[in-house]
C-alpha cells in the first residue's frame, strides 16, 4: 500500500497569510494526489485532484503542487472559513490512501 | 445540486451485520462510480470501498474483503454496503462518496454512524 505522510499535523495562521501543508508518498504517485477540506457540519470538500487541479467552484487562493512522491497544498490570503482539517489523498492505485490530515487553526 | 444522504447505522454487535444504504440525488447516478469511506473516531479518513459505474467492478480494502459488499441498485440511484462479522475495529463514521475523476471523490455525503460494541 502507498503510505501518506502528512505535515504538519497542526497550524496555526491568521486571516490575509498564507500556509503550506505537505504530502509525502511511499512511493511514486506521479501528478495523482487530491486534497479535501473537513469541517464540522460540512461535507467533505474535494479542493485539488491530479496534484495541482483546482475543482470546480473551489477559490482560487488554493493550489497544488509537486508530483512523484512530494505534494504540497498551499492556501493564500486565509479566510476565516479556511480554518479546519485538510486530508491528501492519493489517487494513483488501490488501495486508496489518505494521509494522516492537517489541522488548520486560527491563531 | 447533488445529495448523497446515508442511512441504516447504529448500534451493533460484533459478529453481527448490518446494511447502509446512500440515497443519490442531483446527477445521473448510473454514470458515475461510487464509493464508502469511513472515520473511525478521533482518526482520518480511510477508504473502504469502490464500485464502478454499472456494478460490474468492485474493489475492497484487505481488511474488509470478504466480510463487506458494495452493490448499487441504478433505477433507484441508491448504493449500498453490506457489512457482516463486525468487528469493534469496524466503528466510525461511513461516508457515501461520488468518484470523481480519476480515483477521487468529488461529492460526500454527511455519513452514518456504526458502533460495533457488545
């Protein structure tokens, strides 16, 4: 199984900066790893697939980036609403994988 | 707008089984693959289980090959997951989920609780 290693577990940002959070894989996963948002009361939110793809309706201060087996989900300009856990996920084989997910609080 | 809302959780024994079922709106449910992942308490999110568009291709993580079955019914656009020979590791959330575009999920439901416990 292709191991996700997620960083930092916790963060802490103000509004208006701008974060990183990490993904590293066992192996190589070419471009195929996605990011989702968690928050309580929420669905799960798909952010970017194929690495560095933004969904649809998804603000464009997020982006992705890396491929191979180092990811990185950057967040520019935080909103209030950006605060929570986020999750890579990768998408190259079964078993899918997650990583371990980032928590994103205010500071 | 697309909806996925799970139901059919709760309580339960191990050893025991028990049927969830997700009830799809707001898109063409036979065109799309569709999946369950789970969270068991306080941990991350962890697929389960993987069904393609039509029924004919299933895929299982190990731990739960042979005791679980994903099946969908498309004239109802409803998925299911058969779970039997619970175990008390089985507990978590599960989330119904849309595969998106290649081995992603691009909508989630809210998820059903499963408590397996004696």
């Amino acid at each position: 199984d292709v191991q996700m290693t997620q960083s930092p577990y916790n963060l802490a940002a103000s509004p208006g900066e701008s974060v990183s959070i990490n993904c590293k894989a066992s192996k190589s996963i070419s471009k195929y790893l996605a990011w989702f948002q968690q928050k309580p009361g929420k669905t799960n939110k798909l952010l970017i697939y194929d690495g560095s793809t933004l969904q649809s309706g998804i603000p464009s201060r997020f982006s992705g980036s890396g491929s191979g087996t180092d990811f990185t989900l950057t967040i520019r300009s935080l909103e209030p609403e950006d605060f929570g856990l986020y999750y890579c996920q990768q998408q190259n084989e079964y078993p899918l994988t997650f990583g371990s997910g980032t928590k994103l609080e205010i500071k | 707008e697309v909806q996925l809302v799970e139901s059919g959780g709760g309580l339960v024994q191990p050893g025991r089984s028990m049927k969830l079922s997700c009830a799809a709106s707001g898109f063409t449910f036979s065109n799309y693959g569709m999946a369950w992942v789970r969270q068991a308490p306080t941990k991350g999110l962890e697929w389960v289980a993987t069904i393609s568009y039509d029924g004919s291709s299933t895929y299982y993580r190990d731990s739960v090959k042979g005791r679980f079955t994903i099946s969908r019914d498309n004239a109802k656009s409803t998925l299911y997951l058969q779970m039997n020979s619970l175990r008390s590791e089985d507990t978590a959330t599960y989330y119904c989920a849309r595969a998106g575009y290649g081995y992603t999920f691009d909508y989630w439901g809210q998820g059903v609780m499963v408590i397996v416990s004696s």
